[in-house]
C-alpha cells in the first residue's frame, strides 16, 4: 500500500486567522508531500511493502529509522488536518468529555496539560491526546513518533515543528498551541477516533 497525499478538507484559506493560507500550502503541499514522496521510496522492497500505514509505523519503529520518520509523519498529518475545521474549538461532544473529566477532572486541566507538552517539547516533535488502559492521557514525542508505537492510541495531535507555526507567530509556539486548542480543534473528529480507540 504506498501513500499518498490526502486533499485537505478546507480550503487553504479556511483556518485564518489561526493558521494561514501561505502555512496550510507550505505544509500540506510541501513538507506533507515530501513525507508522501521519501515514504514511498524507502518503503519499495522492505517487509512493511503492502502493509498498513499503522502496521509500518509501528513495525519500523527502531528498526528502520527513515522509513519510520517518514512514514510516522505522514500518520500524523492525514490525521493532523482532520483534527482541525473552521470555526474549530468550542463544545467537546459529550461522552469524550466525560472522559476527559474522569482523567483529568476537568477540560480546562486537560488544555491546560495538552498546551504544556507542546510547549515543553524541546525541538521538533508532537502533543498529544492519547488512550492507553482506557484513559485520556496527554504525552509528546519527538520528531515523527506518536502515541502508536509507545502502546497508546493516538485521539489528538499538534504539531509543533517549527513548520507547522512559524510563517504565522514566529517563535509564540505557546500562542500558537492555545489558537489550536482553543479556535481549531475538530473535536468530531476527535470523538471519532477515540469511540474507535
């Protein structure tokens, strides 16, 4: 099963002004489409060669470090553009946030968590929402890596390359991080992954 580059659900211009249009073509056309292109080519003649993206992005992990940065890449951004919609943010749908308040004991708490990983995560890397033992976790990782290969299953993620914010607040990556959360987050979709989780 090779990859490919997943339209983008909106317009270019549909997050203004929490995500640009010149960030959405940068990073959807660019930097995704070079995952899709450099995955493809070091996926060709190895074992994970038809498999799932899942199943690769968890087979490759320590074994095939570009196969698995690629490949972990292109999981996380088919998935990062679903997590976002215009006019994002807003009412968690009911049985997630009962979740969330179970684990957290209560929304903001879990923001507040979700904000402090991407924050904290030193370099290159991802926030996450994550189920593991059946309840709502906040974790990050470096680089590629997600919640798949550490036994979690990934709900949420923010990227936070450099990439992903600069062109529109520069080095505000806290600013940046309470826009996502606050003004961006698909939480249908969200509620999605997690009744699958």
């Amino acid at each position: 099963m090779s990859f490919t580059l997943p339209d983008l659900p909106y317009a270019y211009d549909a997050l203004q002004p929490y995500m640009s249009k010149e960030t959405l073509e940068f990073h959807h056309d660019k930097h995704h489409q070079a995952y899709v292109t450099n995955g493809n080519n070091l996926l060709k003649g190895t074992e994970w060669e038809g498999k799932s993206l899942e199943e690769v992005v968890k087979g490759s992990f320590g074994k095939n470090a570009g196969l698995f940065n690629n490949a972990g890449q292109h999981y996380n951004h088919v998935h990062f553009w679903k997590w976002m919609k215009p006019n994002g943010g807003g009412k968690i749908p009911g049985k997630l946030e009962k979740a969330i308040i179970d684990s957290f004991g209560s929304v903001d708490k879990m923001k507040e968590d979700f904000i402090q990983a991407g924050v904290t995560q030193f370099g290159s890397g991802w926030a996450w929402l994550a189920v593991k033992d059946g309840k709502v976790i906040v974790s990050k990782t470096p680089n590629g890596e997600n919640p798949l290969v550490h036994g979690a299953t990934p709900i949420l993620g923010c990227d936070v390359w450099e990439h992903s914010y600069y062109i529109d607040y520069r080095n505000r990556r806290p600013d940046y991080l309470k826009a996502f959360v606050e003004n961006l987050v698909n939480w249908d979709h969200v509620e999605e992954m997690f009744s699958k989780a």
